[in-house]
C-alpha cells in the first residue's frame, strides 16, 4: 500500500504542478535558510571534547584585588609564580599550563627562507589532557621538562611543510636559531573552539604548528605571543626577570580531576593556596578562586556569537511561515480532491487510509523540498561570509550529518504541516460528495 500511496502521490503531484512547485520551493527555501545558520551556530557551540569536557577544568586565582576585577571575577588566566606553584603542587591526576609562542623557524637547505610558526610553550600532560591525536611518535616525557630538553612536536600541516609529510621524529628543527629534536608529529587536531586557549582569544584561530617544553622557553628567553594583561599596574620592573615573577597575567593553567569530589577538594587546595599568599603579604583581599569546567567556561567567555543566535532565530521564524503557507498550499490542493475522497468513503476506504495517502504525499513534497533545499544549502554557504567573521564563516560547511538533517527535516516539517489538511479532507462526507457530483 505504501507504493500504491506513493504512486498516487506523485501522479497528484504532477497533475497540479504550479501548486506542487510553490509547495516545493516553500519547504526549500525554509529549509535552507535555517540548515545554513544551524552549520555555523553548531560549529561555534558544540562540545569541543566530548567525552572528557566534565573532567576539564581551567583554574584562576584573583591577583589583583576586587577594586580591579570586573564584577567580583579575577583575571583570564594566571602569573607566571601562580601557574607554576600550582603545577608543582601536583594536587591533580593531570595539570598542564602553556603560553603562545611564535617563533621564527628556519627550513633546512640554502634557498629557504625562514617564517613565524604558531604554537604553544607547555608541558608533557597537555596531549594527553587534550586528547591530542598523533600520526608519528608521541609527546615529550614528564622528564623532559624537568630536564628543559630542547625538544619539540609539531603538527601534521608543519611536517607537510619542513619534511614533505614523511615520519620526520628524530630530525632537527631550528626555531629562533636553537635546535630542537621532533619527538612526535600531531594529526590534524583543531578543535573549534579552541576552549583551552580562550584568555588569548583563539577561540577559531588558525591551527596550531608546534609545541615545545614550557621550562625550555623560559629558559631561552621566548617571549609570550599571546595575551599579557597586566591590568591596571603600569610598573613592570626592569629587566624580564622583574616582569616574569610581577602580577602580569599570561599562563592558562587545566587540570584533569575525574569527578565532582576530586573538583571539590581541588578548589578548596585553591582557596588554602590563596589564603597562604594573604597571610605572606602577597594578596590583601579575602581569597578568590574559580575553578570553571570546559562547557562553564565557555559560556562565561561568551564564545558563541550573539549574530550566530540572531541568525539562527530569523531563520527558523522564516522556516515556520513557510511552513505555515505550505500548510495553506496543502489544503487546497487537498480539499480540491474532495469528489475522489468521497467516492473512495464510499467504497469503504476508512479515514486511516485518507490519512495515509495524504501523508505520504507529503513526504514526496517534503523529500523534493530537502533536495531543492540542499542545493540552495550549498549554494548559501558561499554567503555565510557575509553575516559572520571570516574564522567564524569558514567553520561552515556541508557534510554528509548536515545532508541527512536537512533531507529529515524537510521531510518531517512537511509531514507535520499535512496533518491539519489531512484531518480537514477525512473529515469528508461521502453522501454530500456523492449528492452534489
């Protein structure tokens, strides 16, 4: 029955084709406006780690005072001798800091010329942490930065670029005229957002090229790339060392605890911390910690676009009156069939029938619409550089779950719109019909 329905659908569907088109470009272009927003608005709110996002933490201590602080809260990321009293506790299962680095690396052979690589000064935990992916070797060792081993591991993009993709672990690599032994070759790993790397507002940066030792930048003097927010305190000292152990916020400190009580004790750790740098002078304000996981620190920097929800909230208010019209759409054409449905009453058809062919019919328009509404998808990705920032608009694009979403929705809204047509033409009295035809 389900193709004798069908069948009938689409013989139907051609015998009124102005009205069948209008029905298809309705649900199309509904469908595409909210398909190409959604793309965008998932991709700058989704999970960036599933799977481990609850047992991430970034951790911040208030430095300052609350006559500096925005609303109560303390600075994006922490001091350098507050990042690394912190790692050296050792309070947590996994801990990592890092800051940007952007140093000059220098190709092998004569005719090459040297360029600025994008990366991070950081420790051995951070792979594992992150889930960073590798396709030859592996990280450094915790001992390695104890040692401040001149050692490195860069991405899969770099190796293509310095080595032509082959397994390059082992070689050297000179940046800022040191030499550095590559330990591993990450796979492409780009998480968006970049939620571990907020305070420098990377959040859809370009991906990263290289990692090395936090303990071997500091010692050869690499200056930070990122973000150095020293607040309102414009004495820095004189010389690095007065401005690396000052109150300039600069080192993103993560831990890894692996449930809500190993988080409970580790901000009490943190507040025992703070305490400890009040009583030695240090801070003369009460303590002030945070201890925020992935998804609640996200929010509070406010990653996802407020354009990206506007966007997402026009469409689906374009989607619903296209849906309203085809509903509109449909029971015309329906009711125009009110001669066919009284005659098959008549023979005995029970109104489920009814309902089941007219249904079906609509699936076939809503299945038309989803294809029309993948081309104009398609189409409308091209454009999303108009509404959003450029590393926003390129996190767009069409893939085979935006495929099936668009093709399920098209189909299920239409489906949903011939339920009002469709009680309205089983509704149908088979005498009137008869009688009047």
């Amino acid at each position: 029955m389900f193709a004798y329905y069908l069948q009938l659908g689409l013989r139907s569907l051609r015998r009124n084709p102005m009205l069948t088109a209008l029905m298809v470009m309705a649900v199309g272009f509904g469908v595409a406006a909210s398909m190409i927003t959604w793309s965008v608005f998932r991709a700058v709110s989704g999970d960036p780690i599933p799977g481990k996002s609850s047992q991430l933490y970034t951790v911040l201590v208030d430095n300052r005072g609350p006559q500096y602080n925005d609303n109560g809260e303390p600075p994006e990321a922490l001091t350098y001798t507050d990042a690394t009293a912190l790692v050296a506790a050792h309070k947590a299962a996994h801990q990592t800091l890092f800051f940007n680095v952007a140093p000059s690396v220098l190709p092998e052979g004569n005719q090459s010329l040297p360029f600025i690589a994008d990366g991070y000064a950081t420790n051995a935990d951070f792979f594992n942490m992150f889930e960073v992916p590798f396709e030859y070797g592996g990280a450094w060792r915790a001992g390695d930065d104890d040692g401040r081993a001149a050692v490195a591991v860069i991405s899969h993009e770099l190796n293509q670029q310095l080595f032509n993709g082959a397994n390059s672990v082992g070689r050297e690599i000179t940046m800022d005229r040191h030499s550095y032994r590559i330990v591993g070759v990450t796979a492409h790993w780009d998480p968006k957002p970049r939620f571990y790397d907020l305070f420098s507002h990377n959040a859809f940066g370009d991906p990263v090229q290289l990692y090395l030792p936090f303990t071997r930048a500091i010692d050869v003097a690499m200056d930070t790339s990122g973000r150095n927010n020293c607040g309102s305190n414009t004495d820095f000292g004189v010389g690095r060392e007065a401005w690396l152990h000052g109150e300039c916020v600069w080192v993103p400190v993560w831990v890894e605890l692996p449930d809500p009580a190993a988080a409970t004790g580790y901000r009490e750790f943190l507040t025992h911390y703070a305490a400890e740098q009040q009583r030695a002078g240090r801070f003369h304000w009460a303590p002030n910690v945070r201890l925020r996981g992935v998804n609640d620190w996200l929010d509070y920097e406010r990653v996802v676009p407020p354009e990206s929800r506007i966007s997402l909230m026009v469409a689906l208010g374009f989607f619903a009156i296209c849906m309203v019209n085809t509903i509109g759409l449909l029971l015309a054409k329906f009711m125009r069939r009110a001669a066919e449905i009284g005659v098959r009453r008549a023979l005995g058809a029970p109104r489920r029938e009814i309902y089941r062919q007219f249904l079906i019919e609509a699936a076939a328009v809503g299945l038309a619409g989803g294809v029309l509404g993948l081309l104009l998808t398609a189409l409308g990705m091209f454009g999303v550089g108009l509404l959003f920032e450029p590393e926003i608009a390129r996190l767009a694009h069409l893939d085979l779950s935006l495929v099936a979403t668009t093709l399920l929705v098209a189909i299920a809204a239409t489906v949903l719109a011939a339920f009002y047509p469709t009680w309205r033409a089983a509704q149908v009295q088979p005498a009137w019909q008869l009688k009047s035809n």
